[in-house]
C-alpha cells in the first residue's frame, strides 16, 4: 500500500467522477434547472407579501361614527331618567326618537360593516354621575350642530336622514330649554 496526499486523492476522485457527470447533465441544463428551481422558490413564498386592508368607505365611517355618537346619546337618556324618576316621564319620548333615528340609521350601513351590536346600549352604572337637563340640553345642541360637518361625506340620501335627525336634535335642545 502506497501513502497517498489528500490532493492526489482529490484529483483521483475527480478526473473519475467527471466523465460520467459531463455525460450525463451538461452545463446549461444544470444552469437552466438551478434558474428554473430558484424562480419557483420566489414565487412560492407566501411569507413575503403583506396583505394590504382595503380602505373603508367614508360613508361606512360616517355612519359609524354617528351611530356610536347616537347610542351615546341614548345612554345619556337612560342614565338621566334613572338618576331623576320625576323627569322619566318627560324624557322617554326624547330616548325613543334617539331610537328610531339609530334604526333609520343602520338601514344605511351595508352588511358587511363593522358596527355595535343593534340592541340597546348597554346599561348604565348606578356609579355614574347624574345627568342633568341642562347637560342633556348641551348634547344635543353640540349633536345638531355636527349635523351640518357630516353632510360633506354623506350620500344624498344619508344627507336628507342627518339633516332630518340634526333638526330633531335642535328641537330637541329647545324643548329642554324650556324644562328646566
């Protein structure tokens, strides 16, 4: 037995394995399936492209908004006629019209729209504060008020629905004016 070095050994190996794989897989196949099996791997990767949200509808978003600022309102109206039985009375009308325009109002909201849930907001905290008419009266003044700034992103239609329920607001901040 003869001491071979590892580079004679190397060459060995080889100059004996290179016939075969230069008959069998010539350069530009080896080159065209490594380009080939490289381009599958680029685009067979899921984790490289970000799902982009699609924008929201600016009317979905306005009446959303509206919707939350109503259901609000409602709550305001539930927690002042629990906090003063003697006014109850008086302000349960004020409470259903704020209801009806929240049903008027999801009417509008397409199906697919994030939005609370359609029963009533949820009760109030005996904790809270009281509410008083004159805060009530200031609420829907500032509510009427809005009205007119949301009419720049509504529909024609949801324009004649928020100027319907801002009038109503209005009338709504006079009438308690008169209460005291």
């Amino acid at each position: 037995m003869t001491a071979r070095s590892d580079g004679d050994l190397a060459t060995g190996i080889s100059s004996a394995i290179s016939p075969l794989i230069s008959t069998v897989i010539s350069r530009r196949a080896l080159l065209g399936a490594s380009a080939g099996l490289a381009l599958a791997g680029c685009a067979a990767s899921p984790g490289t492209e970000t799902a982009v949200p699609e924008p929201l509808d600016p009317q979905t978003v306005l009446l959303t908004g509206v919707i939350a600022a109503k259901e609000q309102m409602v709550s305001l109206y539930q927690q002042a006629t629990l906090s003063d039985a003697d006014l109850a009375a008086t302000l349960r009308p004020f409470q259903q019209r704020h209801l009806a325009h929240l049903v008027a109002l999801r009417r509008h909201l397409p199906e697919d729209a994030p939005s609370a849930p359609p029963g009533s907001p949820a009760p109030v905290a005996s904790t809270a504060p009281d509410i008083s008419v004159a805060f009530l009266r200031d609420a829907e003044r500032k509510a009427a008020a809005a009205r007119s700034r949301q009419l720049t992103d509504a529909s024609p239609v949801l324009s004649q629905l928020l100027c319907s329920i801002g009038a109503c607001e209005a009338l709504h901040a006079a009438a308690l004016g008169r209460l005291r």
